[in-house]
C-alpha cells in the first residue's frame, strides 16, 4: 500500500471492522475497495500509495488483485477471529 518497496502492516489485533465494496470508477463501471477499521488511525501513515484514510478507515484499492475483495475479507476474518481465541499468555500469530 506504502509505495515501492515498502508495504504497510496492520496486526490483526489493530482491525476493528473490515468490509468491501465497489465505488464508481472514472470509467463507466465500479472498482472494488477494501474497507479497515483500526483502532488508531494515528498510528498509520497519512499519504498511501492506492490507499486513502476516511475517519478511522482505511479504503484500499483493490482493483487490481488477483482475488477478489470479497474473498480477502472473508479469509481476513478467519484469521482475525484465530488471533482473538489464542489464550491469555500465549503469543499472538499477527
């Protein structure tokens, strides 16, 4: 998301809500958005490559991926709801 060589990590722990959706694009038809709710905003960077910020949401173009948002949100889920069930004391997988 950051730029050449560089990518921006949010833990699982971080995530509050993720969604999808797909906004009109300059052309005739819609591109597909990935929607993160964090925590802390502030934590992040302000200026993204192919990612802007929205309140505490972080709206990432996803036009591009080989699997679609949807998909992504849902396997996302899987692993947020598995970091969540690891026991007090235990390291987290993020």
């Amino acid at each position: 998301v950051l730029g050449p060589n560089r990518h921006l990590t949010i833990p699982w722990s971080d995530i509050l809500d993720l969604r999808s959706r797909h906004e009109r694009s300059a052309g005739a038809g819609t591109r597909p958005v990935l929607l993160v709710a964090v925590a802390d905003p502030g934590d992040y960077p302000v200026d993204l490559w192919g990612a802007e910020w929205e309140g505490d949401w972080l709206q990432v173009d996803a036009d591009t991926w080989a699997e679609p948002v949807e998909q992504v949100v849902a396997r996302a889920q899987v692993e947020i709801e598995r970091s969540r069930r690891v026991a007090p004391g235990e390291a987290s997988p993020d």
